[in-house]
C-alpha cells in the first residue's frame, strides 16, 4: 500500500495484522514512487512489511530504518546466505516467498529454514510478485517444513471456502496475503472488499478455533 488516506482507513479497519510496502523499482506499487514523506510510514501503527526483491543488504537497511519497516519480505532469487545477511543486518524477522510453477520440488530449499521466520507461498512469473495468478494450491497442500507459512498469489474475495480449506489442510499455515485482487488501482486498497473479506475469514478462523 502507498497512499496516505487508504492507508489510515486500512489501519480503522482493525482486520487486517501487517501492511505491505513494494520496494521493487519496476512494481507500479513502487512505494518511494509515491513521494510521501517517509515520516508518514514510520508513524503508522500496523506492523508494516518491506517487500524487495533481489536487492541489496544496505538498500535494504535503508528502507527499513526510514521508512520504519517491521518485517522483510524477499520475493527475488535470494539465497540463504543472502537472507541470513539481511535478517543479521536489519535485526529484523524476515519472510521469503517461494514462487511455485507447475513443476515445483520442495527439495533443495531446506537451507532457507533456519534462516526464516515464515515462509510465503506465490505463483511464479516473469514479474516476481503481485500477478494476480494463482497457484496450485495442492502443492501448497505438500508443504513438507515446520516453519509456519502465509499464503498468498491472486488470492481473490470469492475463495472464502477454499482458504478455510487450505487452512484445516495446513496446520503450518497462519496467514493469507492479500493484494492486487482488493485494489482500486495499484498501490490503493478497496477498502470494503478487504472489510467483507477480512470479517468473514476472522469469523470462520474463530468458530473453528472455539
Ligand atoms: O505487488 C507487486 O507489485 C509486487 C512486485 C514484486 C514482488 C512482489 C509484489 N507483490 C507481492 O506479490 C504477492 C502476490 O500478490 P498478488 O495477490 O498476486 O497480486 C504479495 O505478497 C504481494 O505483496
């Protein structure tokens, strides 16, 4: 997200747990593309999210101290050297998206457990992030690891049942990413989708958690 005035209506909201902020120059989410003053980003209140992609240690230190970044998402090729650096130098929890096509294999990424606090699950593409497509969730379903994962790729209004779904089929799962399918426009949310979605997905969480 990147527009003042949406921002503070998704914070009135009180649904939704962390905010995202792009950091990957060609997004038409670019957050510093927006020219707001980073004062506004550092004084909002929800845990806020930097996502970068392939980017380095100390743009990532940057962005993070100015603009008050809670979190680091790596959405890029990084290795987990390059995340255990990041997490070492920004001191802060850091998430790494593995992009997943139709020939996916779990082996090989191991290595990256240690040096996470959760992994998020997207669609692969040519754009890295924010495409709006879907994966095979039944993949999704084989996640073989015990570090607790989000789920995120085109995730869209409709697909309360199917999210409930996935959440009953993946005890590591503790969370939904949500973005270019609850937009007005890139980088501004549609505020009264993410209420709808968002009261709906908490009301069900809690029946099945009573
Ligand atoms: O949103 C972007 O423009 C973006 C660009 C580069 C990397 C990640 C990006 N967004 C992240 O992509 C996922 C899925 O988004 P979508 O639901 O498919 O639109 C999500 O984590 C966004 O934060």
């Amino acid at each position: 997200m990147a527009e003042p005035t949406n921002i503070q209506g998704l914070v009135d909201l009180q649904l939704v747990d962390w905010m995202g902020m792009i950091f990957y120059p060609p997004s038409r989410r670019y957050l510093p593309g927006f020219q707001v003053d980073p004062e506004f980003y550092r004084d909002i209140v929800l845990p806020k999210v930097g996502v970068f992609v392939n980017a380095g240690v100390e743009d990532i230190c940057w962005a993070a101290t100015t603009y008050g970044l809670d979190r680091i998402q790596l959405h890029g090729d990084e290795s987990p050297e390059q995340v255990r650096e990041v997490k070492q130098q920004t001191g802060l929890p850091v998430i790494k998206v593995l992009r997943i096509g139709e020939d996916w294999d779990w082996k090989g990424l191991e290595a990256y457990e240690a040096q996470v606090d959760h992994f998020l699950l997207d669609t692969d593409g040519p754009s890295y992030g924010g495409t709006g497509h879907r994966f095979n969730w039944e993949i999704g379903k084989q996640y073989p690891f015990h570090k607790p994962f989000l789920l995120s790729g085109g995730i869209q209004a409709d697909q309360v049942e199917e999210l409930l779904d996935m959440y009953r089929s993946c005890p590591q799962m503790v969370g939904i990413d949500i973005n270019s399918k609850f937009e007005q426009q890139p980088g501004v949310k549609n505020l009264d989708l993410i209420r709808i979605f968002a009261s709906q997905i908490r009301q069900q969480l809690e029946k099945t958690n009573e």
